[in-house]
C-alpha cells in the first residue's frame, strides 16, 4: 500500500487505528494470562499452574500410580463408563439436565463422586443449567472468621473424625473457612435422609462429608483451598488427598480417577481445526491476532480504493514469425554474410550427422555417405560434395543457404526417424 495514494483523512485513520491496535494487543498480553495458567478468579482446574489450581493433585494422583485423566465432554453414561471416581471441583458452568440425570445414576450404581459445589459468586445461573443447587447446602460460613489470612487449622480428635479412614494418619489440616455445609443438613433435595459422614466440623460448619446415595457416595468439600497447588503442601493436606483417593477407587492403586474439566470451559472440539483455531484465540495473543486482522483489512480496502480516471488498455502490434525471418535474411543480405551463414549451417549439420552416425567430426563426405546409406537408405554422396564446393569457392545466395538448410535438415530426420 502507497501512503502517497492516500487521502489526508485515511491517513489519520491509520494513525489513530494502529496505535490503538498495538495498545490493545500489549494491554491483553499483560492482563490476560493464558487460559490454561488459570486467570485472576478462583478457579481450581486441573490445568492450572496458578495457586487456586490443582494441577499438583493431579500429577500427584498420576504419581502414585492411578490412571488419572480429564473429561472435556458431556457426562453421559458412555463418558463415565470405567470410571471409579469422579472429581468436580467448583464448576463455573453449569450442567445439563441430561448430565445431572447421568452423574446420579452412575454415583447409585456403585461409583465414587468427589464434589466441591459451585458457589456462582458472580453471573446468575441460566435456567437450564444447574450447579448441584438441591443436592448439597453451602454458603458463606455463620459466624465471623477470626483466624489469619482467614485460614483455619484443623486437628485430630477436634475437628477431624479420627475414625474415619479419610482421616488416617492425619494430624492437621489447613484450609478457608469462606463457604461451609451447615451442621446436621449438609445435603437435601433427592439426597435429604441419605446417610451423612462429617468428617471435618469446626466452629464454621461442616468443612468435608461423606453421604451415602444408594450403593454409591459423594464425598462433598465445602473448601478446595487444601487441594489447590497453594495449599496441598501445608500440613497433612496431601496426606488427605492420598486417603480420599484410596477410598473412592476401593483401595485399588491403579484405578480411574476422573477430573471434569468441561464445566471448566475446556470443552475438547469435535474438529482438530476449530480446537486449534479456539486455542488460538482463546490465548493472551488472541486480541492482537483480531486487531492485526482488522488493521489489515483497513489497509487493503485503502490500497484498493480507485484515485483517479482509470487508463485505457493500449494493445501493442506483436511481430509474426515471417517478419522475423525476412528480417532475419535481410540483415544477411545488407551484411553480404551469405557466406558465413552458408558455411556455418553446413558446419552444423555434418556435426550433428557424425554424432548421430557415430562418427568423429573429420570424417570426410565419402564415410559420411556411406554411413548414411547404411543407415535410412539415402544417398547424399552429391549434395555433400556440392555443399563442401560452394563452402570454399562461396558466392552462395540467399536462396543456396535455404535450400542446404532444408536438404540437410530432411537428411538428419531421416537418420533420428531410422535409429
């Protein structure tokens, strides 16, 4: 594109568009982190690295030799199949009906859902999405948190159940007392009555809970700070997640121990193009790819835009082939080079026969004519002789080099036609 092409105001445009662009496209590199690292709301996904993330918990899982893995589709009795466990931790999308029909069945049929309900702090919930609303209570604790950094400690024979197996070995927890279950009503909806476990109750609430739904169980968690990569080392915290993980896969060391990360909004693209053209979009970089885009486009519409009347289209005259060669013959005659094209072109075509012949350039006429004879059946003995007279005599004419060059041209057509 010519900036000299452009009128003053298109000029100005660009220059208020692309400062504006490299702007936008530094300002969302700097406040927007990759999605996969995790942004500045609590979010604790396994693919995060950042400190509400549980990426640690589960190269942990992976670690200790359970067959971890990530679902990215919609639960469905297909998605769950050959599961053990199940971990939802806060989802900030909420599930279908069809979902939520599907994770009941498949916790009454015998498997183990590992559960943190979603709070939904912010942007109400669409009316067909569901976020464990009537199965579990949680909310922000009763009474006012007093501990540090809103920290609580928890200890065995105090908050902790030392009965329970999730509890073994463990002498102290760490963890956030902002959202609680109350005490005595943990669950209600179609889990009201079901038998419930609380294994961690403090001052706040109940913190962990085991409930019973048919040959099943959710061990529901009110807080994910003792999961997340900030936490997981404080305390017996680690500890926790070993026991949690050994009772939901029945104590077997290699079994399947799902992490949902749909209702984290990494859905897996049905298409390799649509994911990587998400990805690409979805990243930090994803606005200044748009910008450039757009700046783009505004460059070449300027660029195509007509200044001016626009030029006729002038055909110029294209010489034909005959007015080459009377051209050609002309400047021989003007030259007085007869001669010399004469002699040349029977140059060339007795080189070209003893090639073709298998002879060495000195051969005489007379091998010349026999190995030709030999050869298609011509007898050039005359025409060769004739052509090596008028190559030293000379005083050839325009219309002797035409005639050698056609005879002679036939000749050699006749021997590449013969081999």
């Amino acid at each position: 594109m010519k900036l000299l092409q452009l009128s003053r105001s298109d000029r100005l445009l660009l220059g208020v568009l692309v400062p504006l662009a490299l702007l936008g496209a530094l300002l969302a590199w700097l406040v927007m982190p990759p999605k996969k690292e995790g942004g500045w709301l609590r979010q604790p996904s396994s693919f995060f690295n950042i400190g509400s993330g549980t990426k640690v918990a589960y190269l942990a899982l992976d670690r200790l030799g359970y067959q971890v893995s990530r679902l990215r589709q919609p639960l469905s009795r297909e998605t769950l199949h050959g599961l053990d466990a199940l971990v939802i931790l806060e989802p900030v999308v909420g599930l279908e009906k069809e979902e939520r029909k599907a994770l009941g069945d498949w916790v009454e049929d015998g498997n183990c859902l590992v559960l943190a309900p979603g709070k939904r702090s912010f942007n109400p919930a669409l009316p067909a999405t569901w976020f464990f609303d009537n199965w579990i209570n949680v909310g922000p604790p009763g009474t006012k948190v007093v501990e540090p950094d809103e920290k609580v400690v928890a200890t065995a024979g105090d908050t902790l159940s030392t009965h329970d197996p999730l509890c073994m070995g463990i002498r102290e927890m760490m963890s956030r007392a902002d959202f609680r279950f109350p005490t005595g009503s943990v669950t209600k909806g179609p889990l009201a009555g079901s038998l419930v476990d609380e294994i961690w109750r403090d001052d706040y609430g109940v913190a962990a809970a085991r409930v019973h739904y048919g040959n099943g169980k959710i061990i529901a968690l009110a807080d994910t700070y003792w999961l997340s990569n900030r936490g997981i080392d404080e305390s017996d915290n680690s500890l926790f997640l070993a026991n949690i993980a050994h009772e939901a896969t029945n104590g077997n060391r290699s079994g399947k121990i799902g992490f949902d990360e749909i209702h984290h909004g990494f859905r897996l693209a049905s298409s390799p193009e649509i994911a990587i053209a998400k990805l690409m979009l979805e990243e930090f970089w994803g606005w200044g790819i748009i910008q450039a885009a757009l700046v783009g486009l505004l460059g070449l519409f300027a660029a195509g835009v007509r200044f001016g009347k626009p030029r006729d289209l002038v055909q110029q005259q294209r010489r034909q082939h005959g007015e080459f060669a009377e051209a050609a013959g002309r400047t021989l005659h003007d030259a007085s080079a007869s001669d010399l094209a004469y002699r040349t072109l029977v140059h060339h075509y007795r080189n070209r026969l003893c090639k073709l012949l298998h002879l060495p350039p000195e051969a005489d006429a007379a091998e010349l004519a026999k190995a030709t004879a030999l050869q298609c059946g011509q007898d050039i003995s005359g025409l060769l002789v004739e052509a090596d007279e008028r190559v030293r005599t000379g005083g050839t004419s325009r219309v002797e080099v035409l005639d050698i060059a056609t005879q002679l041209h036939r000749v050699l057509e006749g021997l590449e036609h013969a081999a």
